[in-house]
C-alpha cells in the first residue's frame, strides 16, 4: 500500500475488481471451451482481453 505524504494510506485502484472480473471470466471461458489444451488457452486468452473486447462493441466501433 502507499502512504501518503502526511500519514494515512493512500486510495488504491480498482486493481481488485479487474483481477475478479479476470477470474469470473477464466471461469466462464474455462467452462464453456474445456476440452483440449488449445480451447483451455484460447479460454485463458480470451480471460485476459475481455475488457477489451467490451470496449470494442459498447462503444460500437466494428
């Protein structure tokens, strides 16, 4: 954690919620591509970039 200048802690980021919207996704993906280790690792990449892919078509770019 970081201090602040004065004393106290500083205010963090949401690192937390990326790492458990990370695992809920792993656990989707993992769960929808189990299989052999391809799907397993397109799963785990796809776990990684899902914000991305979020972005990409809220924001209606395709």
């Amino acid at each position: 954690m970081a201090r602040r200048e004065r004393g106290g802690w500083a205010p963090q980021g949401a690192g937390g919620g990326w790492f458990l919207g990370f695992i809920g996704a792993l656990v989707y993906y993992l769960h929808t591509h189990s299989g052999t280790f391809w799907l397993v690792l397109v799963a785990l990449v796809k776990a990684i970039f899902w914000p991305a892919f979020l972005v990409f078509h809220v924001l209606g770019l395709h």
